[in-house]
C-alpha cells in the first residue's frame, strides 16, 4: 500500500456526503476527460456569473456607424446587424441558458428520479401503464412537444423552466427505473421489507443511494440537452427574447448574413459547443468513476 500524498489537498471532515462528493470530483480530476471538462464548465459558469463587470460595451448599445463590423481591436469580434459589440453578447450569451437549465435540470432529475425509483420498486401493472406512457411521450420529437406547450403558454422563464423540466425528466424514469431493478432484488432490500420499512423509507434510505451513479450521469447527460433544447428554441424564437444576448438568438440573427459577416455567429457557436463539449466530457468522467455504463441511454 502506498503512502498517502502529504502535498494533496485534505478531504473536508465531519459531512459524509461532502467528502463523497469530494472523492468523486477528484477521481475526476485524474481523469483527462474530467479536468478538461470541469475546467470548461467553470470557465462558462464563473463567465456567466462575472460578465456583466467584464464586458467592454452595452450589450443593446446599437452603433450605426458601425453595423457589420469586421474584427479590430475596438470590436474583437465584430458587431451585428445592429452595431453591436459580439463579443460582449457572447460573453452575456450564456446566462439565460445556464438560469433556465440550472433550474430546470435537477427539478427534471427529482421528479424523473424519484418517480423511476417508485416505479422500479413497486412493479405491476402501474409499471407496465407507466412505462408504455413514457414511450408514448419519447416516441415524439422533442422539438414539436416543446413549441406546442411554448406557443400555447408563453415565452417567459416561468413556462419555460417547468416545460423543459418536465419533458427531460420522462427519460430519467427509464433510467431510474433500470438502476432500480439492479438493486431491489438485493439481500438488504429484502431484509428492510422484513423489518417492516415502507415504501418511502426503502426508497430514500435503501435504493436513492444506490442508484445516485447513474442518475449523476444521466443528469449531465440531460443538462447539455436541455441547453441545446433552450438554444433552438431561441434560434426559433420562442426561448430568449430580444434584445436579450443569447446564443440561439444571435445564431438565428447571425446567420441572415453569413455571406458577408461570418463572425456574427461563430463567436456564440463556440461558446455554446465549448459548453456542450465540456458537459459531455463531464459526464464520461463521471460514468468512469462511478463505474455506470451510460453508452446505451434513451434520446428525448
């Protein structure tokens, strides 16, 4: 056995659940993967959070003289249709994504989780109904489940983030439920039920904790879907709403006038797939170190 690394940081102490979390950000960090991507996601998070005291301009400052812009020391990179700096839309682009799915994401994994668990548990009927609803909803493109309850409800954050919510945590019960069925046939599962444990108690005490691995992946897996989700539905106009940066709207913007000014989107695209890309990579470091095979997951 080696000996313990006197220059590594110390684990915090006393909170089992932090210092789990602790180890697990730290295989993760041993992983090439996981550096890269947590690196990338923080970027963009500690972006998000301080933009709004780096940015050079106004983000809805509009210059006439200067619409279409190419690059140059003043613009980075270029301004818009309207005059405006890209680079600062950019760098504000990400927040409105990020409030959305930040929400939307773990409300999305509880209910989904939670659901997939008791579904696992219980079993039956209510299993078998339950499962052929979650088909019926997964056999439908995303997209069109999305516009239908956007365009009927609103725009706003307050359609938005319950609408994302709910159509991304249908594919968590799936999940959820598959991990379940993996542990409920366990000798402790078996012996909670003969100390008289009810349902809620097994499911909190005994099986969430056992299927936190896979539900952490799928997690992840499900926040850069639904940051691609909340993008296109910007680019279509039903997501973030002018003038608001925004990466699916200036993409949608942008792209009236590639042929002449090519850097109205590629400044947003980048962001937004250096984003995609480190969640991704979060999410294979994640798989690795919690040993869950998620090279088979269900697509919303």
């Amino acid at each position: 056995m080696t000996a313990p690394d006197a220059s590594a940081p110390v684990p915090p102490r006393g909170n089992s659940r932090a210092r789990r979390a602790w180890l697990v950000v730290r295989a993760m960090l041993r992983e090439p993967a996981g550096w890269f991507g947590l690196s990338l996601v923080a970027a963009h998070l500690l972006l998000a959070i301080f933009a709004p005291l780096l940015v050079p301009y106004n983000a809805t400052a509009m210059d006439a003289g200067a619409i279409l812009g190419e690059p140059s020391m003043a613009h980075p990179l270029g301004t818009d249709h309207l005059g405006r700096d890209i680079l600062t839309r950019t760098m504000l682009g990400g927040r409105e994504a990020l409030i959305v799915t930040g929400i939307g994401t773990p409300a999305a994994l509880v209910w989904g989780g939670l659901l997939g668990i008791f579904t696992g548990l219980v079993g039956g009927r209510f299993d078998e109904v339950l499962m052929r609803i979650v088909d019926a909803f997964l056999s439908l493109p995303w997209i069109l489940k999305l516009l239908v309850l956007v365009v009927t409800f609103g725009t706003t954050n307050a359609v938005l983030i319950p609408t994302l919510a709910f159509f991304f945590g249908i594919p968590v019960i799936r999940v959820a439920r598959a991990a379940t069925h993996e542990v409920v046939a366990r000798d402790f599962i078996q012996a909670a039920r003969a100390r008289g444990h009810g349902r809620a108690s097994i499911m909190m005490r005994e099986l969430l904790p056992n299927v936190t691995g896979p539900l952490m992946v799928e997690g992840a897996m499900r926040w850069s879907w639904m940051l691609l989700a909340f993008s296109s539905l910007s680019f279509l106009g039903f997501g973030a709403t002018p003038p608001t940066p925004d990466w699916g709207l200036m993409i949608s913007d942008g792209r009236l006038y590639m042929t002449v000014a090519l850097w109205g989107v590629l400044g947003p695209m980048v962001a937004l797939a250096s984003l995609i890309i480190g969640i991704n990579l979060v999410a294979d470091a994640l798989a690795i170190v919690m040993r869950v095979d998620h090279s088979r997951r269900d697509e919303i």
